[in-house]
C-alpha cells in the first residue's frame, strides 16, 4: 500500500502526522475551514470573531464547524487563533 503524505495548505503550510490527521475535523474542500481539535485550548476568540457563525464551542469547550457552507474564507478566525488550532485552506494528499 502506498503511503502520502497529507499537506495543509492555507496560512501555514505544513505536513500532518497521522495523530493529528485523526483530530481534523471537516476536511472537506468545498468547505475551506476546519479545526485541527488536538492544538485547540478553548479560548473562543475565533468564535466570537466570525462574521458568519461559521464556529461555536462543543461541550468540552473546543471550537467546532457549524455552518462550514456559510464561511466567506475570510481568514478572520485563523489569524486570532492563538493556538493554530483553525485553518482557511485546502488539504492536499502529496
């Protein structure tokens, strides 16, 4: 079985490693925004940022996609996240 390797690429390009790979959450290219859950400390700056309710909180108080259809790929929320943790892009298998 051949293997790639999964790249972010947005803001911050870089390779994923299967630990985090796991904690992605919506990497679907239609919609281009999605949380990276394992980096997330909870802070909810990009939630309160976001122009389009595009974010919220789960029960544990990490950011979740709610309305990926409405994102404007404003980059807003991923330049207010201290952590990394939001990512407006795309992901690509090399």
């Amino acid at each position: 079985m051949e293997q790639h390797d999964t790249i972010i690429t947005g803001t911050y390009p870089q390779k994923v490693t299967e630990e985090l790979e796991e904690s992605l959450q919506n990497p679907n290219p239609e919609h281009p925004v999605f949380t990276v859950r394992a980096w997330c400390k909870g802070c909810g700056l990009c939630v309160e940022i976001c122009p389009r309710q595009v974010l919220s909180t789960d029960g544990r108080g990490k950011v979740e996609v709610v309305a990926p259809e409405r994102c404007t790929s404003c980059g807003m929320c991923e330049m207010v996240c201290p952590d990394f943790a939001l990512v407006v892009g795309t992901i690509e298998r090399e």
